[in-house]
C-alpha cells in the first residue's frame, strides 16, 4: 500500500492555528530530533481535536526530497525574501485555542531535551476564508479529493514525502488599505468580494495570480496552500504554508514573485514583506511510525 500523507494537512479548517519551527540541541542527532517529533502526534493528556504535523529540514531527510532554503531569493530591484531555515517545523490547528494552547506547551516539552523552540507564530481563521488583505484566499486550490495528488510524492522511494514552504508575510495594512479596490483587485489578479479572476484585459502582468500561474510542458503546476491570518492588530500578515510533491512549483513561484528572471516583480510584495522562509519535508505516517522510539 502506498505511504499515507500526514492527514494533518488536508484536514478541515480549522479556526486556531500554532506554528512553530526548531532547532537541534548541540550533540542531538537527527534520528534524536525524529523520535521526539514522532512523540508530539502522541495523545496528550491535554489533548482536544488537535491536528498535528511535523516537517524535517529537508538536508535532515532521506531520501533526498528537497532543498533548504539556505540562500535569499534576491530581485534585481533590491526585494529580498530571507532564507530562515530550522531543523523542524510543527504545525498544530484545532478548533479551540485554550486546547491548542495546552496541546502546544505539552509539544513544547516534548521538544525541549532535544530541540530549541526558534520561532513562534499564532495563527487563526479570518473571515472564514479570507486573507487580512480582505481577499478570498485558497480559490484555486485543488479540491480535498485532489489535493493528495498535488501536495504528496505519488511512488519511489519518497512516496507519501510532501514539501512545505512556510513563509511568514508582514502586511503594511495601511498601504494597501488606502488603495480603491480596483486597485487592490489589480494586485492580487481577482475580485474582492467573490475571487473571480480579472479577465486578460484587467490583469496587469505584475498581479499576484499572473505571478503564480505556472506552466511546464504546456500543463499548469499546481500547490495546495494552508495559509491563515497571524498576529496582532498592530503586527500581522499572512502564514503561507504552501505544499506540494516537488520543490520546483514552490520555488518558481518565489522567484517569479520576486521578479528573478524577468524583472517583473508581483505587486503584492508592495504591500507584503516576507520576514522568513523555510522548507521542509512531510514525512508519511509510515515513515514516521518507524522513527518511534
Ligand atoms: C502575503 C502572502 C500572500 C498572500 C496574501 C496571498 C494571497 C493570495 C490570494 C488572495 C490569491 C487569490 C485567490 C486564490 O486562488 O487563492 C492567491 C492565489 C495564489 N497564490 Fe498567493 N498569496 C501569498 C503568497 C503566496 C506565495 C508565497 C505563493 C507561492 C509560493 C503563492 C501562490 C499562490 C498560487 C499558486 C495562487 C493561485 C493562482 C491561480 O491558480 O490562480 N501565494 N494568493
């Protein structure tokens, strides 16, 4: 039977949101990072409905899947996007935060012999499907049936391997705000109010879908994305968790939003700053089970 994808990532939406990346204790090895990352999907005593998954640093992973984000993706114009690359990505949801709360600090111990916490963000569900740029987010994601097909290594020695890109954006709220919503429309390539895609003639070549609608041989490469709001009122932006079963769709559409190549860079890295940015390889359930001490 082929290896099964965490289900964590395909599993409903759910309101509350924890992301959290670590790195190894000097002398930890990777087989020691792995155990205790197999631990945290354990059942906790404080436990709710938690949904749990665990990435890798893909140089940590065999066989090799992916790459790290060790360099910047750097425009012609100066924009950057940092490589802030951990050594383990947990990403935790559920539908009550006092639960993800508790769930998150018991992870947290598990963790802590082993791996030091470096970053964490808390994530949440705004407007029901909406970016805090006050945009349908997710549209064109491949429907929950399909989406194992586009987030998930099909066969080999990978099978069930997926990749994530977790970027975490910065909004300048107050930027953006001030635009009219056509203009705000001409930077994400679609309609405010339903997500309907500008025809050829309304979408500039700048705009953030016409960014992102990459082709090869003809045949348009597809990512599942898991993105929530994050932050504070004062500080806040979106977490972009992005999936897919190679590394390549992730990483041109970075470079193409960054305007590497072309020089066209998407307008919505006007009003959006990437502040980190990592890869990781999804191990399958299976490959997990035989990491468990
Ligand atoms: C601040 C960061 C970002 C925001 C606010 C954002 C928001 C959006 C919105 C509102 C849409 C249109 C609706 C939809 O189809 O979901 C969209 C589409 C899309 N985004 Fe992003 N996005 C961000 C970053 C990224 C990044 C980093 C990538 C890829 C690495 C990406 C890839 C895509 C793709 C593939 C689509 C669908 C394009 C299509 O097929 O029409 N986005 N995004």
């Amino acid at each position: 039977m082929a290896p099964t994808p965490q289900p964590g990532i395909f599993a409903a939406a759910l309101a509350e949101h924890a992301y959290l990346e670590f790195d190894r204790r000097p002398g930890v090895d990777a087989r020691e990072l792995f155990a205790a990352l197999t631990a945290v999907g354990e059942p906790m005593p404080a436990a709710g409905a938690i949904n749990v998954v665990v990435g890798v640093r893909p140089s940590l992973w065999e066989p090799v899947v992916a790459t790290d984000f060790t360099e910047p993706v750097a425009g012609p114009d100066g924009f950057t996007m940092p490589a802030t690359q951990h050594d383990a990505w947990l990403w935790l949801s559920g539908a009550d935060r006092t639960a993800l709360f508790d769930y998150t600090r018991a992870a947290l111990a598990v963790l802590d012999p082993v791996a030091i916490c470096a970053s964490e963000v808390s994530g949440w569900v705004y407007h029901h499907d909406r970016d805090l740029t006050g945009f349908i987010d997710g549209t064109e994601n491949p429907p929950r049936s399909l989406a194992p097909t586009v987030a998930a290594v099909a066969e080999g020695p990978a099978a069930g391997c997926c990749v994530a890109l977790i970027q975490q954006w910065r909004h300048d709220s107050g930027a953006f705000e001030v635009l009219s919503v056509a203009e705000q429309e001409a930077v994400i390539g679609r309609t405010k109010a339903d997500s309907v895609e500008l025809d050829d003639a309304h979408k500039p070549p700048t705009s953030h879908v016409a960014r992102t609608v990459i082709e090869k041989d003809g045949e348009e490469l597809k990512i599942f994305r898991r993105n929530t709001a994050y932050g504070s009122v004062r500080e806040h932006g979106t977490m972009f968790v992005g999936f897919c079963a190679q590394q390549y769709p992730l990483a041109e559409m970075l470079r193409r939003m960054a305007g590497v190549g072309d020089g066209v860079r998407d307008a919505l890295t006007r009003y959006t700053a990437p502040v980190t940015g990592a890869y990781y390889v999804i191990p399958p359930v299976e490959a997990l089970a035989r990491l468990a001490p």
